[in-house]
C-alpha cells in the first residue's frame, strides 16, 4: 500500500514536471525576431523602387516621360511572375503617364499597392507619387 | 490492480499531450508573429529608406538649382514643398518630416557657395531633418542630415619655353561628398593679355581624362608674365556647378 502510494506521487511528480518543463520552455522563447521572414509583394515593390531610384534613373525617366523605358526598368527589377501596373501623379494628384506601364495586366491571387514619393534631381525640384499595383 | 498502475501511467501520457499542445500552440503563434513582424517591418524600413533617399534628391535639385544661379530661397522652399507631399503621402497614420537649414560661419540658409581665387570650389547645400511616423503601433523618431557638396581642385605649373612662351599644365580634380567624381562637363580657360582664352583653339592642347576624377591638360601660348591665371567651370554629373580660380607659377 505504501509502495503503490509512491509509485502513484512519482507518477504525479513526473505528470508535473513535463508540465512545468513545457511551460518553462514556452516562456523562453525568444522575444527578439530575426526580421528574416517571407517578402510581401508590397516589401519587394518598396526595394525596387528605393534600388531603382538610388541613383536617380527612375526620378529621370519620369521626368523625361519615357514610359516605355520605364516598364522596361520595372520588367528587370521586380521578380519574375509578379505582375505590375504603374500610375504616375504630379504633385498636385495629375495622373501623367497616358500609356499603361504594366507586363500585361495585374494577374494572381493577391494584388497588392504601394505608393512611393519621388523627387527629381533637377534645376525646378519635380515631385511625383508613384503607384505601384503588384499581383503575385 | 492493474487498473491502478495505468492510471499513473495515463496522467503521465496526458502531461506528455498537454506539453506538447502546449510546445505547438507556442512554436505557431512565435512563426505567425515572425512572418508579419518581419514583412511590417521591411516594408516600413524601405519606406523610410526612401523618405532619406528623395531627401537626399531634394537637397540636390536645390543644389543644381542654386548653383545655376537661382536664388537661395528656393532651397527652403524646395524643402517646405518636400515637407507638405510626404505628410500628404504616408497612407498608414502620421508622417511629419521637418527639415532645418544649415546655419553656420560657412553656410547661409543651408547654401554655400566658395567659388575661390584659391584653386579650390566649393558649392554645397546641407540640412537637417527630423521624421517622426506614428500610426498602428509604429512610433519612428529619426533624424538624419544631408550635405551635398561638389568640390573642385585645380593647381599646375607651366614651364618657360623663352620670349614669353609657356607650356601649361593643369590638374583637375572633382569630388561628390568627399570622394573623386566623374565631371559632366569642365570649361577650362586661361587669363591672356586680360581676357579669357579657350585652350582647345591651340593646336597643342591635349587633355587626359583619368577616369577617376582627375584630369590633366596641357597647352602652350604665349602668354606674357610671371604666371598664368587659369579658370575652371565644372558641372559634375548631376548637374551641381562648381568654379574656381587659380595662377600657376613657373614649375
């Protein structure tokens, strides 16, 4: 009787320390992210467009109204089987582009937009937004 | 009997299951958290990323503006409209950018223009910003400055080849930001018999472009006097202008 007794407080103390292990274990993780997770269409569509205007190539050729480079430019920045549509406003809300800047059309189950504040490196300080659809 | 001794070891199997429950729950709750923490905060990060980096184009294009001869107004103005279309752009709460000229014994309103008698030019505009971003649990206080400077060194020597005849050699050197930069264009000129000469019209003009930065040139005129003044416009490749003036003395 006082055997089984022990046997049975040894099978409850184990119950317990499993449980206790677990929980201690749960609080420990790490609250600190490594902030390397999944890229968002929006993320990918904010790099190319920061990449693209570093040097200004993307403030001259809005500037220059050379949409079609443009696409061009965006085809090469962007990842493959994303699917873009570009708008481009002055600063007063004007759209300017008066062709479609786009792969062929917004396609995939998410469509995502993104909008990017550009100023030009010119004598008069253009400033345009840019709108940036992405489907992936 | 028998029945007692399982159920120890059932109280033991369901700590195991609660454990684990409990290990799982965790582990998928912490990777839901990574993934949008992580996607969140690139994406405000490029953001602000951007905000310097057109900050930087900004200070540029009043750079270019002013050194061309605009008036030093239009740097603030140029930073007050910046001001007003990124609080009017940020989509997901509030976005103040707030930027202060440089003021100090070298610059005026953020601008300085040291177009020297020295060999050495100087046109820059530099300001400070400050961006506070609030919204959906984002809180950013950041502040940054921006100093755009095109500088432009010249110096050389000339030997005497007698009767007032000189071989002329000049070095230009162009720097963005402290560093060697290429040159858009450059004017080279020198002082004759008080007016200004184009070397290119000599027949023995050469120039060498290093590629880094530094050009050479080489001439020879007749040029009465001890030395030759020289005169250098540059526009570098973004468009900044930048002049300066220097004499050469006999090498």
């Amino acid at each position: 009787m006082t055997r089984r007794g022990a046997v049975h407080t040894l099978d409850a103390f184990l119950a317990a320390s499993i449980i206790a292990m677990a929980l201690l274990y749960a609080a420990q993780t790490p609250r600190e992210r490594d902030y390397i997770g999944e890229e968002t269409l929006k993320g990918e569509g904010m790099q190319a467009l920061v990449q693209l205007n570093g040097n200004g190539t993307l403030g001259r050729l809005v500037e220059a109204r050379s949409w079609g480079e443009l696409e061009q430019v965006l085809r090469i920045a962007l990842p493959g089987g994303v699917s873009f549509n570009l708008t481009v406003f002055d600063e007063f809300g004007s759209p300017l582009n008066n062709v479609t800047i786009s792969n062929g059309g917004l396609v995939g189950r998410t469509v995502e937009s993104l909008e990017y504040l550009l100023a030009v490196e010119s004598g008069v300080c253009p400033l345009y937004r840019v709108r940036l659809q992405l489907g992936g | 009997m028998l029945t007692k001794r399982r159920k120890g070891q059932v109280l033991v199997v369901a700590a195991l299951a609660i454990a684990l429950t409990i290990l799982t729950t965790q582990a998928y709750v912490y990777e839901l958290n990574n993934m949008k923490i992580s996607s969140e905060h690139g994406l405000l990060s490029d953001y602000i990323l951007g905000i310097k980096q057109e900050s930087r184009h900004v200070v540029t294009a009043s750079l270019v503006n002013v050194s061309h001869g605009g008036a030093a107004s239009n740097f603030e103005a140029n930073l007050e409209r910046w001001e007003v279309f990124v609080a009017g752009g940020y989509s997901l709460g509030r976005c103040d950018l707030n930027a202060t000229l440089a003021s100090s014994t070298t610059y005026s309103d953020g601008i300085r223009l040291d177009w020297g008698a020295n060999g050495s030019g100087v046109s820059s505009a530099c300001a400070d910003f400050a961006l506070n971003l609030g919204g959906r649990g984002v809180e950013v206080d950041w502040g940054f400055t921006v100093n755009m400077t095109s500088k432009v060194e010249v110096s050389g020597s000339y030997d005497d080849l007698g009767d007032d005849s000189k071989q002329v050699s000049v070095s230009v050197n162009l720097e963005n930001e402290g560093a060697s930069a290429l040159a858009g264009t450059i004017v080279l000129e020198y002082l004759k018999s008080g007016s200004w000469e184009d070397p290119k019209n000599l027949g023995s003009y050469a120039k060498l472009d290093s590629g880094n930065g530094t050009y050479r040139y080489t001439f020879i005129d007749t040029i009465p006097g001890t030395f030759v003044r020289v005169r250098v416009r540059v526009n570098d490749l973004r468009g900044v202008f930048v002049e300066t003036e220097t004499s050469l003395p006999s090498g």
